[in-house]
C-alpha cells in the first residue's frame, strides 16, 4: 500500500510540473514576459531581460523605418533645361557641375559662380527656355543616367554599338570618370540563375592593353635585333610563358618591314629611335615619348597614342587611320602626306604643324590646338572644332562648310568669299570679323560675339543670329546681304 501511494504522488508532481511548462511556453509564443519561478535553485531574470533588449530593438528599427529622409529641395533657378538633338532633359545644376561631372565641359559651362558666357548659358536653360546641344539626344540619356547614378544600364553594357556611342560622348563632355567607368564591359552572355542569358559585366584593362607590357631593356633588345638584321625581321612576338621576345627572321632575299603589331610599349622612352617602315598596327603606345623619332613610311593603323608625345617626329607617309591620337603632342612634327581618316583628335597639339590642303572631313577636333598652323586649302567640312585653339592659324581656302566652330575665337578674321553654308558659330568671338560676300545659307550665331563684324552681300538666307551681341542689322556691315528668313530674336 505504501509502494501505490508514493508511486501515485509521484505522477501527481510530474504532471503539475508538465502543467506549469506548458503555461510557460504558451505565455512566451504570446509575446508575454514569462513569469519568473518562486524557485531557489533558478532564476529567469536574464531571460526577462533578453526578451525586453528584444522588444526595444524592434522598436527602434519601427522607428527609423516611420522616419524616411525627405526629399532634396532643388529650387527653379537651380532646374537646368537642356535640348540635346532634339530630346528634352531637365535636370539639376549640380548634377552637371559636381561630383562625377567635375572637370568636364558640361560643368565649365553651368559652373557657379558663372562668367559671362556661364551666365548666360545658365539663362539660356531656365525660365522656360532649353540650352541646345548638337548631339544624339538617344545617346545623352545613358549620359544623365550614369551622371546620376554612377551606373550604366544593364541593356546599354550589353550593346557593343551603345556603349561605343556613350564613349564617344563621354570624350565629347570630356567626362573622364565616365570614361573611367567604361573600362567595365560586358561579356557576350552568360548563363542566369534559372537556366537564362544575362549579360555578364566584367572588368577590363583600357583598350589594347592585353598584351603584357614591354620594358625598356626588352624593347632596346628588340631594336637591337632589328638593327643588326635591317631588311630580315619580319615579325617580333613576345611570348608571355617565357617574359622574352622571340623576333622571327625572314629569308635573307626577301626585304620585310619589321612587324611589331600589337606590341604593349605605353609609357616607354623610344624618343630619337629610327624606326622608319615598322608596322606598329594596334600598338599601344599611351604616353610613350616618341619626340624626334623618325616614323617615316610607319604604320600606326588603330594604335593607341594617347598623350603620347610625337614633338619634332618625322611622320611623313605615315599611316594613323583609326589611330587614338587623344591628347597626343604633334607639336612640330613633319606630317607630310599623312591621312588622318578615322583618327581621334580630341585635344591634340598641332601647334605649328604643315597642314597644307590635309584633310579633316568630319574628324572631332574638339579642343585641338591648331595654333600658328597652316591650314590653307584643308577639307574641315563637318569638322568638330569645338573650342579648338585658331591663334594664327592660316585659314586661305580651306573648306569649313557645316563645321563646328563654336566658342572658338576668330576675333578680325576674313571669311570673305567662303562657303560657310551650316556652319555652325555658337558663342565663338568674331568681333571685327569679316564675312563679305560669304555664303552662311543656315549658319548658326547664337549668343556669338560680333562686334564690328560685317556681312555686306552675304547670304543670311535662315541664318540664326538668336542672343548674338553688338549685332546692328540695320547698319552698314549689312548692306546688300540676302536676309530672307534670318533669325534675329
């Protein structure tokens, strides 16, 4: 009997323990503190207190949530309207001028606090009004994207065509982070989670920078080899397993010209070198110091020259169709007979170069300085000279229709007799300049400076003298002109 009594007490004081459990666990999946046990042997108060940290936590992360920043104030003065081709962008003044725009065109032209050309750049987009800018307005919306985002969309980094545009842009803005940025590309495609193609942006070094580059030591050997056998060397080819030139010899009756195609060789001194016939094609030769070399009858076909420096070179009969000649210094060089078909220009120095009747059909040349040159008889129709450095420049003859001459000063310059039909003079300074007899069908003076600046007998047949200062129609300087359709205000 005694045994059946302990025994039933026993499953008694289970049960009530398994009881209080339960009431414990339901009260915890409630949200309800537990209640702490009149028990000597435990406490629960770190338990209390882990589930009040808890609670303030989610309170605090519900507050901050409830609280979103407001948006930035951007004032109608500081609203920029911008016409680019024909599209229409509104933006911020500091997303043109700040942060990734610093340092470009778009941020000289709307900088604070303005000059008088920024002054009235600055009205010429607010109130209503859109600053115009001739270039693909398509292009100029992956343009504002990154200048806001720092990004490129996913379906312009897998557009080769797209993105070859945007670059051309981001040298025209002469937004260098941007083409910094461009560095990124995207592989062809690659396969998504889920069994998908999505394009793959991966990390590239710039523009034929594949190859290893070549030291000093291993270029001079090579140019030793050549030397020592001057009608052999047909090909040099570096072998990237071994780090060494392996320079291949043709048969002693056969005369090559050495072969150097795609060679790595930026940054090195080959300044005074002969390297007279070498097929350099799709080199890379950014910032290597090439003064006073003779390049003569050389073949610089798509290779990469930017600011690479060319001063007092002998390029004559060279060859640099589609080369990147991106600030390189010509400054001084023989340039005879060199076709500039394809070529980058943009900010070179040509200062006091020949250029006699060359041609530069529809090259950008923007910020190029051009500067005590001879251009007598040279084909610039539909050329960029954006901003491009005029100073002394001999202009007898040459073709400018439909070229961009914008901001570019021709302060007392005679244009008389020429065909400047389309020609773009935007902001340039013309004071005292003469255009007697000048056919400017379609020509664009707006906000130009012509002070003093005659038009007798010139066709003005829709040219747009729109913001044009100290322009004085009624006057002398323009006397017999054709001003049927001409845009004055």
């Amino acid at each position: 009997m005694t045994h059946e009594r302990t025994k039933k007490q026993n499953a008694s004081t289970s049960t009530r323990k398994h009881t209080l459990a339960c009431k414990q666990t339901k009260r915890s999946t409630t949200g309800q503190p537990p209640q702490p046990q009149q028990d000597s042997r435990t406490t629960t108060k770190p338990s209390l207190r882990l589930w009040l940290q808890s609670r303030l936590q989610t309170d605090a992360r519900t507050t901050t949530m409830a609280q979103p920043l407001p948006l930035p104030l951007v004032r109608s003065e500081e609203r920029l309207t911008l016409d680019v081709g024909g599209v229409v962008y509104v933006t911020a003044r500091t997303t043109l001028t700040e942060g990734r725009a610093e340092g470009s065109r778009l941020a000289a032209t709307f900088q604070q606090p303005p000059s008088d050309t920024v002054s009235d750049a600055i009205d010429a987009a607010t109130g209503g009004h859109a600053f115009f800018i001739d270039r693909d307005g398509d292009t100029f919306a992956h343009v504002m994207y990154w200048l806001r985002t720092g990004e490129l969309k996913s379906e312009a980094l897998a557009d080769a065509g797209v993105l070859e545009c945007i670059h051309r842009e981001a040298t025209f803005f002469h937004l260098l982070q941007l083409l910094e940025y461009l560095g990124d590309e995207p592989e062809s495609t690659g396969s998504a989670a889920g069994g998908g193609d999505a394009p793959v942006k991966r990390r590239r070094a710039k523009k034929r920078k594949s190859g290893s580059q070549l030291t000093q030591q291993q270029f001079m050997r090579m140019y030793m080899d050549a030397g020592a056998h001057p009608a052999m060397v047909n090909n040099v080819v570096y072998d990237s397993h071994t780090n060494r030139l392996n320079t291949h010899l043709a048969s002693p009756n056969v005369k090559c010209f050495i072969n150097a195609t795609g060679l790595n060789l930026s940054g090195l001194d080959l300044s005074n070198l002969d390297l007279k016939g070498w097929n350099l094609t799709n080199a890379n030769l950014e910032g290597a110091d090439l003064s006073n070399a003779n390049l003569q009858d050389t073949t610089l076909a798509g290779a990469d020259l930017t600011k690479a420096v060319l001063k007092n070179a002998n390029l004559t009969a060279a060859n640099v169709t589609n080369a990147n000649l991106t600030g390189v210094d010509l400054s001084g060089a023989t340039l005879l007979q060199l076709q500039f078909q394809g070529a980058k220009l943009t900010g070179a120095n040509l200062s006091g170069c020949a250029l006699h009747g060359f041609i530069f059909n529809g090259l950008d040349l923007t910020g190029t300085d051009l500067s005590d040159t001879n251009l007598s008889k040279a084909n610039l129709s539909k050329a960029n000279l954006s901003h491009t450095n005029l100073q002394r420049t001999t202009l007898t003859g040459a073709k400018l229709a439909r070229a961009n001459l914008s901001g570019c000063d021709l302060h007392n310059r005679d244009f008389s007799n020429f065909d400047l039909t389309g020609t773009n003079f935007n902001h340039a300074k013309l004071q005292g300049a003469v255009f007697s007899g000048a056919a400017l069908a379609s020509a664009s003076f707006y906000y130009s400076q012509l002070q003093n600046a005659t038009f007798t007998n010139a066709n003005l047949t829709h040219t747009d003298f729109r913001g044009a200062q100290g322009l004085d129609r009624n006057g002398p300087h323009f006397s017999g002109a054709n001003t049927t359709n001409t845009r004055w205000q």
